[in-house]
C-alpha cells in the first residue's frame, strides 16, 4: 500500500527545480501511507509530475519502487493497492510475449496497459487501486479508481494546475492551491457524516468515482470535455465508467434449483477471494471483531492456512460496546494466535486530537476513534490485515433496513394529507414523554434489533412521514441533520444518488436501500475510514468480500438467501457454520462504536464546549449558532441524546483548526 500524488502545471510559469521540490513535500505529507520509500518523476516538456510513497508488501526490492517506467518507456505510474490476480495476468502477459523485469505487481499493470490499452486491462484486475498512468507518447494522464472505491483519489484544478492524490493534505502543498471550503458539500456532511463521492470539502476538487477511469488530454477529441484554457494551453477530460454496480442490480436474479449447491459456489468465491489476498511478502493478519463478516473471514483465512492466523480485536471496559468477548471465543475455536487490546476512555479520548488531520476533510463516524486504534495495535505485529467490512451491504446486514422497510409497509399506502397530520400528532408530545410511555415495548422492539431513545425514534418516525417516496424515507433514516442548508449558511444541499436512484422491479425496498449504500455509504464512510485509520498507522487493510466477483454473485441471488426467518446474512451464517458453532453464529449485532454521548457531557464537556462555543463557530463563518447551541444545551441536561449531530459539528470545527 502507498501514496500517490502529482501535478500537471499547464499554465504560466511552471518550473521543474520548484516542482521537483513541491513534489518532494508532498512525500513527506503521505509518509505514513508509505514509510519504506519515496520518489517522483518529472515530464519537463509537458508540466506533469508524480510523486509516490512506498509501503513495500509485493516485491520488497528496488525494483517495485515507483514511479515506475513500462519496458518500452512509454508509460510511467504512481500507484496505490495491490493487484490480487497479478500472477495469473503476468504468466498471460508473458506468454504474448512479455518480458518482465521484476516481481512486483505495479509491473503487470504497466505492462497490461502497454499490451490491451487501459480499459481492457482495468477490467482484467481483481484488486483494489488508485492510480496516475502517464502517456509519454500521447501527452495523456489517466487517474483511475477501483470498482467499489477502496483506495481514495482526489483530482481537480486549482489555479492553473491539475492536483492528484491519495489525501487531500499532499495537494494542499502546492504554491497554487487555493482550498476554499464547498458549502455545498459540507451540507452532505452534515447529513451523512462525510462527503459522498463526486464531491469533496474544497470547490473544485472531487474524488474519483468509484469504477472510473479519468483521462486528461492536451488533445481534443469528439466526447472530451475541456476543464482548462488558457491562450493556446488546452486541457480536455473524459470519465469514462469500467464498471457499474448498476448492471447487476438492474440484471436478473438467477433462479435457485439447489441450495447446497449455491452455498457451495459462495464458498468457492470466497475461498478463491482470501486466497488471493492472503498473498504478501510481510506478515499478515485478520482483524476479528466476532461478528459474522469478520468471524467468516478469519475462519476462511484459517482453513487454507497451516500455521495459526494471527488475529487483532480491541476491546472497551464498557460492557454495551465490547464484542472482544466474542472474539476471543472465535478465535479460541478457530485456534488463531489471537491479541486483543482493552482500551481506557482515557486513552481512547486521547486519540481524538489526531483525528481532523488523519482524515483530512470533515469526517464523523465515531467509530473511526477505535478502527485507528485497533490499526495500531495490528502494526505491531503485521503489516497486512484482512477485514470483514462489506459483509453487511452485499447481504442485509443492517438493522435499518427492516425497519425502514417495516415502515413504508406502514406509511406507504397512507394519503400524503394524512401522513402530515399523524406527524403533527406524534411532534405534539415530546420525545421524554414518548420514552416513558414506550419503555414497557421495549423488548419488542428490541426483537428486531438493539433500540434506544425511543422517543427520539418516533420523532424521527414523524419526519418520513411526509416523504412521497420510499427512498426519501430512507434518506431520512441515514441522515443526522435532517435539514443541513439551514445549519450550513449559504449552501444549497447537492442532488445525490439518494435523489436519483432506479427502480427494479425485480427487486425490492431493501435492495434497494442496499444499493445505495454500496455506493455512497460503503466507500464514502466505511472505507473512507479503514483506509485513513488503517493507513495512518502505515497498516494495509483488505477486504475480501469486496472482490467484484463475490459482488456480481452477491446480486444475482434471491433476496430470500440474505434475510430468512427475520435473520440477515443466511449466505454468510451458511458458511459460518462450517468451522464455529452455532451460538457463535446467532448472536445479536453490535456496532462498533464508543459512548460519544456519555463522555460529551462528562470528560469531553471542556473540549466541545470550547468548539461549540458562539464565539468559535461565528469565527469562521460557515455555520448558524442557534440550533447547535440549542442542541447542545438539551444535550448536556440530559434532555435528548444529540451525541451524532454534535459530534458533526465537532469533526468539522475541529477539521476547521487543523486545516487552516
């Protein structure tokens, strides 16, 4: 895993010494993605530039270091991930005719592109990647992206330059970045907790969208777009989608003559998936946490292994947010070499400084405090991990979604008159009194998943309910503040793939609600977060579910193979089953997460109100005092439990200080 950065100056008064020192400084601001080396390549004639940080996994010797050249010398690449079918690709390359240097994966790539051109190569890697390809013949720059978006790429134009890069922070070192904050794109974040992708903190750069490719040409052609002109210096772009999640959720669902038969083929995918990522050249390891996803994947890595698995779980003296328990009965069964760290709230807490800068643009998944935790008591030992995410979008695994699911069966047959005015009726009695009066239900709620402030829940009930469609409702249920163009002064709230999404109808609501998270929550908070946690402690993170082929399969199967019997995940606990027993298997589901808004009103009182102070957020200008005022004053009496969306505001305050 590594780095990536680079700069195309195609205005006035591009300078190679001063570039050359430009690109240098941005190695030294992704040195944690990349600690074992560093370099950069420069095209003087044409302005562009490549910068690379080396975390060496697949080839330790110099001849996997990057910037790297084709045979031919016609392509040089900055890439970051790893290539899991590279060996199969090399020994098809070879027999063309292809002789090859060294052992590296980054190798195959240059090679691949040279042979079959960049789309047909793109389509032919099974990995994770984001990479720079430069075209020494053509004067054309290719930025590419994986096709579920596990490795982050910014891009934009800033000045009068084209700025690249696996963080935010590289780009910010160039003299002709301007970094003025989106309002547009913080009312995102402030929805959803981060900045789903196209969009990102700064006008003017974006994040590459997963499955696409960018080509930036100083050449027209009859479907380019131009991003830059300036007198006779002109820069045309073409995004160009490799692969779409879309043609498997709008494609047919497979019948199922044999059950046993499609959990087997699941089980040879999966194996097929680990074992290729259990390919390293430095130690390797599981993160296991004892839920489902994780549980499988150790158990899979295990199998096919002939010496004990080395697996991580962290642990928290809160009873209510331990799964390390769990773990550790998992990995006893299993016979994994197993290490767990208990963390205080004193030295979880302590992390929380790091934050803004780790994850470079506002970001507030909580449970981004223990993933870093956990990385770095991982790095200790390994240098690559194996996780479980992705389980929950490709088979059901969410709560939510029977409960959103649950309700529009409620609500969606109910004129819009009505709803309207069973909202104004549950608005009408507060949220405490609503907690009282539901607290002999709990244990019925609880049945189909952990529930709390139950008050709060049917306020939020009442907020879907003028929603026309299902997907609004849903847009609801994910979203912290519910109306971010009036918390964010002068913004107006983006058009996103919740706004936009297709109907099928071969499917229903929740694959629905699973396809859209794919798309915006997997890569924009799930991976965002392994990836800078992970990467912060110069750990590489993979993620065998997210293999496109378990994917493709994952959507051509009945719905009735994710959720059976009120359970989620019946494909994943086939599996399961054949290596721990079943009560390691049925258990309640448990987040990852930490007591925010307990610690809000206790050891972390000093430190928000400082950030949520009327002084402090008037200072910079991007935010209204009243409603975060209120909330946090019936946040610290107790009142309602507020602890998402001030904890929004304090990842964006606190991002605020670190950035400028």
């Amino acid at each position: 895993m590594c780095g990536i950065a680079g700069f195309w100056e195609f205005g006035d008064g591009a300078g190679g010494a001063e570039s050359s020192a430009m690109a240098a400084q941005m190695c030294e601001r992704l040195r944690h993605r990349g600690p074992d080396g560093s370099g950069t390549w420069r095209d003087d004639d044409a302005g562009l530039t490549l910068a690379h940080t080396r975390l060496a996994i697949i080839d330790l010797s110099d001849g996997g270091a990057q910037p790297m050249l084709s045979s031919s010398g016609r392509y040089v690449i900055s890439y970051n991930g790893e290539i899991y079918n590279f060996l199969q690709l090399k020994v098809e390359l070879s027999r063309s005719g292809t002789v090859f240097r060294g052992a590296s994966d980054t190798e195959v790539i240059l090679e691949a592109v040279e042979a079959w051109g960049i789309d047909k190569a793109l389509r032919s890697f099974v990995g994770m990647f984001a990479f720079a390809l430069w075209d020494r013949e053509d004067r054309r720059l290719v930025l590419a992206r994986d096709r579920i978006g596990e490795k982050p790429l910014y891009y934009g134009i800033s000045g009068s330059t084209l700025l690249f890069g696996s963080e935010l922070k590289a780009l910010r070192v160039h003299r002709n970045w301007t970094g003025e904050v989106d309002r547009d794109a913080l009312s995102l974040y402030f929805r959803h907790n981060y900045i789903p992708e196209p969009y990102s903190i700064y006008t003017g750069i974006g994040k590459l969208e997963p499955g696409h490719y960018v080509t930036v040409s100083a050449h027209t052609g009859p479907d380019a777009k131009k991003i830059y002109d300036r007198g006779s210096r002109k820069i045309f772009s073409e995004n160009v989608c490799y692969w779409w999640l879309g043609e498997s959720y709008l494609g047919d669902v497979d019948p199922v003559s044999d059950e046993t038969e499609l959990v087997d083929r699941f089980n040879g995918l999966l194996h097929q998936s680990i074992e290729g990522q259990m390919i390293s050249d430095v130690p390797l390891g599981a993160l296991l946490s004892g839920g489902i996803d994780s549980s499988t994947v150790a158990a899979v890595m295990q199998a096919q292994s002939s010496v004990p698995v080395k697996t991580f779980s962290i642990g928290f003296d809160e009873s209510e947010f331990n799964e390390a328990k769990y773990a550790a009965a998992v990995a006893k069964h299993l016979g994994t070499e197993h290490t767990e760290l208990y963390v205080t709230a004193e030295e979880t807490r302590d992390a929380i400084p790091n934050l803004p800068d780790l994850y470079d643009e506002p970001f507030s998944d909580s449970s981004q405090i223990p993933t870093w935790l956990v990385s770095r008591l991982v790095r200790r030992q390994v240098t690559v991990c194996l996780s479980g995410d992705g389980g929950d979008e490709l088979f059901a695994g969410y709560d939510r979604y029977a409960w959103a699911g649950k309700i529009w069966k409620f609500i969606g047959w109910m004129p819009k008159t009505s709803r309207l005015m069973a909202a104004r009726c549950l608005t009408s009695i507060p949220r405490s009194v609503w907690d009282k009066m539901l607290l002999p239900a709990k244990p019925v709620f609880d049945r189909i998943g952990p529930v709390s402030n139950l008050g709060q829940k049917v306020h939020r009930l009442a907020d879907t309910l003028s929603t026309e469609q299902r997907m609004g409702l849903y847009k609801n249920l994910v979203s912290h503040w519910h109306q971010p163009d009036q918390i964010v002064l002068n913004a107006s709230e983006p058009i996103t793939l919740f706004d936009r999404c297709p109907e099928n109808d071969r499917r229903g609501f929740i694959e629905q609600m699973m396809y859209v998270d794919t798309l915006s929550y997997l890569p924009g908070d799930i991976l965002t977060k392994v990836d800078r946690a992970s990467m912060g402690a110069s750990l590489e993170v993979r993620v065998p579910f997210l293999d496109h082929r378990i994917i493709e399969f994952a959507w051509s199967v009945p719905i009735s193979f994710k959720i059976r019997d009120a359970k989620t995940k019946w494909l994943l606990r086939q599996i399961l089953r054949r290596y721990v027993p079943n009560a390691l298997v049925d258990r309640p589901k448990m987040g990852f997460a930490i007591p925010v808004g307990q610690w809000l009103r206790g050891p972390l009182r000093e430190w928000a109100e400082d950030l949520l102070s009327e002084k402090e957020i008037n200072k910079h200008g991007y935010l209204r005092v009243e409603p975060i005022r209120q909330k946090w004053r019936e946040h610290v009496l107790g009142q309602h439990d507020w602890q998402y969306h001030l904890w929004d505001v304090l990842m964006f305050q606190s991002w605020l200080r670190c950035a400028n």
